[in-house]
C-alpha cells in the first residue's frame, strides 16, 4: 500500500474549508498525546462495518472548532430550532402530499 499520511477529508468550519486526517494513524497522530489511548482502545473494539463512522468522529476531535461547531448545532436542535434545516422530501414542506 501507497504512503497515507497525506489522505484526508474536507469538512468546513466557520466559513472556511479544512482537511482531516482520514487514516487511523493520521487521526492518532493529530490527536493530543493524552487521547491517543482513548482512541485506540475504541477503534480497537469497534465492528467493521462501523469504523468509518468512528474514524469520522475521531478525524473531527482532531479539530476543536469542529467539535464545537457541532455540539452548537446539536444544543440549537435540541431546543427546537431548526432554521436552517432543509426538509427531505414533500411530506415536510406542509403542502399536503402524502
């Protein structure tokens, strides 16, 4: 296998793009030293079939001002606001169709 240590993904933060580190030794390595065991001790034990909803976890705690932005925007649906929020199909528009 090729060198990782340059493959990320993209979210946006604020107004700006950034790239996360997407591999698992890319996210240990930016994690603090003090959550690296944390980390490892999770990925360690999560199924297959969800790691890369773990690793996306992980990737975003490698980022502080994500990790905030997110919780902001959790606290703000949890009281009820949803502006900014897009239905997924008809049924949510109110326009009657079933």
């Amino acid at each position: 296998m090729g060198d990782t240590s340059e493959v990320t993904w993209v979210t946006y933060v604020g107004d700006g793009m950034v790239e996360l580190p997407s591999t698992i030794d890319g996210i240990r390595a930016a994690l603090p030293a003090q959550r690296r065991h944390e980390f490892d001790a999770v990925v360690g034990s999560t199924p297959g079939d969800r790691l890369h909803q773990v690793l996306a976890h992980w990737a975003l705690e490698t980022h502080p001002q994500a990790v905030a932005e997110v919780e902001e925007e959790f606290a703000r649906l949890e009281v009820g606001d949803l502006s900014g929020c897009v239905p997924l199909d008809d049924r949510d528009r109110g326009n009657g169709a079933a």
